[in-house]
C-alpha cells in the first residue's frame, strides 16, 4: 500500500475469496501505526468484499495482539473461537510444534 507524501511501501493487506467467504490480513510498518490507516484499510476491505458478493469475512490474529484485536472489534468483527496454530518448520533446523495461540474473528456482511 502506498499513501500520498510516502516514498515506500507502507504496509501490505490481503482479500482471500473462498467462495461466499474471505480472508483478511493487513500489517503496517511501525512508523505508521496509530494514524487510523488500519481502520481505513478495514473498511476499505469490507467495502471491496460488498461488492464481490462474499457474505462472510474472517481474520485471524494472536490473542497477545491487542492493537489488531481492538481494530477488528472497533470495525464489527466478533470473536469466533480461539485455537493454536503450529507453526510449520522452514528447514530442519526449526524447533518442531512451536506455535501461538489465535484468536478467529468473523464478520457477516
Ligand atoms: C494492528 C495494526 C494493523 C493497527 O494499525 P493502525 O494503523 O495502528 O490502526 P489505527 O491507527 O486505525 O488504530 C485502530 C485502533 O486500535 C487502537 N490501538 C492501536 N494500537 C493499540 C494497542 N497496542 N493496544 C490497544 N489498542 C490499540 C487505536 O487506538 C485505535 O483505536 P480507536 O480508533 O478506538 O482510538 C498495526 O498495529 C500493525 O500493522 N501491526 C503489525 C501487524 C499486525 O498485527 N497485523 C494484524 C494481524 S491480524
């Protein structure tokens, strides 16, 4: 994502479409935390799902998160289950079964 006045990237956010349900994700460099670019962004990607005739929206983020779960809650989302997520090794060296614990949040729309 660019903003205007930045000469980079800003962040990244992500639509999956599986059928009548998507995925979001979204994540912004540090510096530009706290200046509502994740709220607009959000709602931005409620508004692009309206018109892509999905029904449900999903995100999933670590329960530590305080800042996504707060964003998420703030823009209608609700808390769907907790679970843990194994992360998968990328080579051999990588301890087996770390992983974290998330929070599913699931918005109709
Ligand atoms: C989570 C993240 C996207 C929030 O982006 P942001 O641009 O700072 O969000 P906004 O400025 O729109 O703030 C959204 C709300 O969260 C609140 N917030 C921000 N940081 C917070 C924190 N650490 N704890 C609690 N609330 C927090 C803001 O005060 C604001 O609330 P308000 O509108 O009621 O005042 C950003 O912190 C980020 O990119 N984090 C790293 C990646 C990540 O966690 N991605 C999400 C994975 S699901």
């Amino acid at each position: 994502m660019q903003i205007d006045g930045a000469d980079e990237s800003v962040g990244e956010c992500s639509l999956t479409k599986q059928g009548e349900s998507a995925e979001i994700g979204f994540m912004f460099l540090p510096k530009y935390w706290h200046q509502g670019y994740g709220t607009e962004v959000v709602n931005s990607l409620i508004d692009k799902a309206q018109t892509m005739k999905i029904k449900e929206l999903t995100a999933t983020t670590d329960e530590r998160n305080r800042a996504a779960i707060h964003l998420l809650e703030k823009c209608g989302f609700q808390k769907q289950r907790s679970g843990w997520m194994v992360m998968l090794p990328e080579d051999e060296d990588d301890k087996m079964g770390e992983g974290q614990n998330i929070i599913l949040f699931r918005k109709e729309i």
